[in-house]
C-alpha cells in the first residue's frame, strides 16, 4: 500500500498510487483555501493471503495525525 494521505485534497495534487475517490465534499474552511475534503478507496492485495486477518492496529507516532478507518471489505 502506498503512503496514506492528507483529506484535504486540491485540484493539483497528484492521485494517491492505488487508488480512486470515493468520495468528496467542502466545508467552510475548504472552500476559503480552495480545497476539497476527498476520501478514497484504496486496493491492498495481501501478501499473505493464506492466513486469517484477526485484527488491525493503529500505533501512535504521538503527532497530530488523526487516522479514521470508513470501511475494509473483502474482495477475492
């Protein structure tokens, strides 16, 4: 998977590697900043795909980062 990505998404910035968006929007301080807020869906193929997923973690690297899961499905 590539490096995730900042929501806040402008017309110039390049399209993440492996993904589409899924999703865009505005608010109030998007619009002043010329920006859009934009979710995308991202396409991991599992190195490992003969074991089973038990749980996913998020670790802390203790900055300001916010990270927020929308939905994982599974796809063969």
């Amino acid at each position: 998977m590539d490096a995730l990505r900042d929501w806040w998404f402008t017309q110039e910035d390049e399209m993440p590697e492996n993904a589409t968006q899924a999703w865009t929007g505005l608010n109030d301080l998007t619009e002043k900043r010329g920006m859009q807020i934009t979710l995308f869906i991202y396409k991991w193929e599992n190195p490992y795909a003969d074991k089973t997923i038990k749980s996913i973690d998020y670790i802390s690297t203790m900055t300001n980062a916010a990270p927020f899961l929308i939905a994982i499905s599974l796809g063969e």
